[in-house]
C-alpha cells in the first residue's frame, strides 16, 4: 500500500512539483498540501500521513517551528526539509536535531526527492 | 543540484545516518564555543559582561563582537584574539563525525573530493560591482550565483550587462523581492517583462504550454525562484562563515514612473539580457 505523503509549501509551483513526483512514484501518494506550518500540525492531525514533506520558509508559521510541534505530538509521522535554505549549516542541525529525517535542498530534482522517502 | 553543506550532503547520500550526523553535531556544539563562551573560557570577559551584552542586542542591532568592543568590555585586539581561538579549535563536521566513528579518516577524505566536484558549478567567479561597497564580496557572490541558476533552474541563455547604480526601480510587468537580514541587510529584486514571466514558468513547470495557468502561478514561478536563488545564497554565506536569513518572497509593483529609493538606499542594477532580445533584471537595494 502507497505511503501517506502530505506537502506542505508556501509555493503552489512547489507544491505542484512534489505532487507530481510522489503521485508518479507508485510507492507514494500524495494526500494534500497545505501552505505554511500551521495548516501542517492540523493537516497532520486530521489526514495521519505517513511522510510529511515541508518547506522551511513559509508565511505566518514557519517550517522549524512547525516540525518541532508535529514531532512532539506524533512519534510516528517522518518529516524531510525540502527547503532553499537546506544548504545553511545552522538551518540543517537544528532540523535534524528537532527530529526531520532529512534536508532536501532546493532546486530540486524528482530523484532528489524519492531517493529521500526511500531511504526513511 | 543545489548548494549544500558537507553534513546535509553525506545524509543525502546515505553515506552517515540520522542518527550519526545528530551526535556529530551534539558534539560539535558542544566543544564549538560561541563568541561570549570562548571570550569566558579565555578569562577576557565575565558571564554577567556577556548576559548585559545578550540584553543590550535586544534594543540594538549589533553582532556580539561589535557591541563588547562597543561598549570597551573587550578591545579590538582581544576581539580578534577571540575570533582567531574559534576559528583555530573548531570542530567541522567531517572531523565530528570521525570522532563518533561515524567515518574513519580515509572515507572522509573521499567524500570530501567528492562533495567538492558536487559543489564545482557553485564556485564563485568575478562580478564587478562599484567599489567602496559594504559586504562586496556577499553582494558579488549574489549575483554570480543568480547568473548560475539562471542557467541551471531556468535553462536560459544570457549575456549579462554592466553593473549601473540606479536611484529608482523601473515598473515591470512582475518585480519579486526578498529581503536579507543577518550579517548584511539588503533586499534583492528580479524585474521581468510578461515574455521573460512566460519562460521562468515554462522552467519550473516543465512544460511549454503555460498561457492557460492563472496569474497567481505565473507569478509564483518567479517568486520561488528568487526564493531559490536567495536560499542558496545564504547557504553559500554560511559556507564563508556569515548568517544571513531570508524572509518569504513577495510581489512589490513600482508605478509606471517608477518607485524612487529612499535618500539612505543605493540602488545597482544588473541587466541580464536573455539571447532572444528579452531582458530580466536583477535589482540590489542596500543601505549606504
């Protein structure tokens, strides 16, 4: 059965290109995207996806704040970063400390991305 | 295909794990000492001179160094002392994850090489830019690097055309802007015509057929690629030692006469003339 995927970025291109590549895996289904954090904890309680993909730099509630929440509320769900900020030293600890399981930087390429949820 | 950090790189490629990389950087940051540590370990300054430095940063807008010199806790010559300290006794990653056994010695040597062919199309090259510029060297890696991506990500071809200093923003059919904070304060903008819209969303969508797409993902397609551009300069930053954050893209749109910068602005334009005869431009703002 297709992992849960949920993607969550301010970006409505972003978010179209990871639908794109999660839908055409055939290991992954992608159940929504969402815009910023915040829709991302509700997101996460409502649908209980399997993955969480999220973008770091969004409008009202970011991407590191939101990780720290849906970490601490859901032991289970895997979280990777994909994020223009990814290559930012400071940015990438404190998303592995938090719990992501992987920083995926933008630009990006459909291997960059399904090579990330294979490997969780 | 981005700018990356060693640490992100090796988990990437599943050559160290999640949990390898995450006691990597616990130690890092536990024998990392920051500025006011180091000048404590170094008997320079007591914690309570650091405490009211952290409380004097909230009201302004000073890094660290600056405010104890600032303020005649420490003096230039110890502040240097500081800084040389840190940088003489820091743990990079690769060494960190060495110590874990996250590596041995040999294997990091090899991923090294190979993380520097990875990273090879990011190395910078000469931009020139008005002398006399604070930060000159961020600002020119700036824009060589948005030349890059232009390349890259939109698969454009270009000539790009002399540096002008400029005192307004011309109207354009989509101006996106991002500012940067952190160590260097700027904002930076891309002006396109309608044309040159059409070719970043044909990039980013990955097709040729975009007349149908609402405005609102045309536009997007220009605003992540700035966001893009912008994230992986600050990655670079970082590489280089300085902190720059980013805040989310938005449109700003200048009046058909243009938007005048204000009197504390300097404005350099950098025209990239696309090989069809369509121009983009990129615009830094910056304080003087």
């Amino acid at each position: 059965m297709p992992k849960k995927v949920l993607v969550v970025d301010d970006s409505l291109v972003v978010a179209r290109q990871l639908e794109q590549i999660i839908g055409g895996s055939g290991d992954f289904c992608c159940i929504g995207s969402v815009r910023n954090g915040a829709e991302a904890i509700k997101a996460n309680m409502q649908d209980n996806p399997d993955i969480i993909c999220m973008d770091m730099n969004m409008p009202g509630m970011d991407g590191l704040t939101a990780l720290r929440s849906i970490v601490a509320l859901d032991k289970e769900v895997k979280v990777v970063m994909v994020t223009s900020l990814g290559g930012v030293s400071d940015n990438f600890n404190e998303a592995m400390k938090l719990g992501a399981r992987c920083v995926v930087s933008k630009p990006f390429v459909a291997e960059d991305i399904l090579r990330a949820l294979r490997a969780l | 295909m981005a700018v990356k950090f060693f640490g992100q790189y090796l988990v990437e490629k599943g050559v160290v794990s999640r949990e390898a990389i995450v006691e990597a950087i616990a130690l890092q940051d536990k024998q990392n000492l920051k500025l006011g540590e180091m000048a404590i370990a170094m008997g320079l300054v007591t914690p309570a001179d650091i405490e009211r430095a952290h409380q004097n940063q909230l009201s302004r807008d000073m890094k660290l160094g600056d405010l104890l010199v600032g303020t005649g806790i420490l003096s230039e010559g110890q502040l240097a002392e500081v800084v040389a300290r840190q940088k003489a006794t820091h743990l990079y990653i690769g060494e960190a994850l060495v110590q874990v056994g996250a590596l041995d010695n040999e294997q990091l040597a090899r991923q090294l090489e190979a993380f520097k062919i990875d990273q090879a199309p990011y190395l910078g090259e000469s931009v020139q830019l008005p002398p006399g510029l604070a930060n000159s060297a961020l600002w020119e890696m700036a824009v060589d690097l948005t030349y890059k991506l232009v390349t890259r990500v939109l698969g454009l071809r270009f000539r790009p055309g002399t540096c002008q200093v400029v005192t307004q923003l011309s109207a354009a059919h989509q101006v996106a802007a991002l500012d940067f904070a952190g160590d260097a304060k700027g904002r930076y903008l891309v002006a396109v015509s309608a044309p040159v819209q059409k070719k970043v969303a044909q990039a980013l969508l990955h097709t040729a057929v975009v007349d149908h797409e609402p405005l609102e993902v045309l536009e997007d397609c220009l605003l992540e690629f700035i966001n893009v551009v912008c994230g992986n300069v600050a990655a670079k930053a970082s590489q280089q030692g300085s902190a720059l954050s980013i805040n989310p893209p938005v449109n700003i749109h200048p009046p058909a006469t243009g938007l005048p910068l204000a009197a504390q602005e300097q404005g350099l334009c950098f025209p990239i003339h696309l090989e069809d005869g369509d121009l983009m431009e990129l615009y830094l703002v910056l304080p003087k």
